[in-house]
C-alpha cells in the first residue's frame, strides 16, 4: 500500500526522509519503501508517523482526511 499522503506531508514540510527516519528511529529506506508502496507500515508505526507530522492516518494513506466513500 503506498501512502500518498506520507510523501506528500514530508515534502510540504521540507523534511528529508533521511529525518524523518532519524527521528523515528527507523531506516530511510524503510521509509522511502513506506512512501512508494514497497512496503506496509505496521499499525503503530502509522500512528507514529501520523503523530509526527500531526495529521491524521487517513491522510497519510489517501492524501486527505475525508477520503471515505459514501455508502
């Protein structure tokens, strides 16, 4: 699953990834694997990525916070 609002948020921040990654005591490439798909992030590891850039899980997998469909 690509989380396209993760990359979004980073580069909207000026944030390397190289950060980020040090700040959450992962690797970047872990991290540039979260962003391009190549890799899903476990449950805990959203929330802290959500906490970090103080958004919400949603965005960081769609991109924007009300990105539910209607039943």
């Amino acid at each position: 699953m690509e989380l396209i609002g993760l990359k979004e948020i980073r580069k909207q921040r000026n944030v390397t990834q190289q950060k980020v990654a040090l700040d959450l005591a992962i690797s970047r490439e872990a991290l540039s694997y979260y962003e391009n798909g190549r890799r899903s992030p476990d449950v805990d590891m959203l929330v802290k990525l959500a906490d970090y850039f103080n958004v919400t899980v949603d965005f960081l997998i769609f991109g924007s916070e009300n990105s539910r469909k209607s039943k």
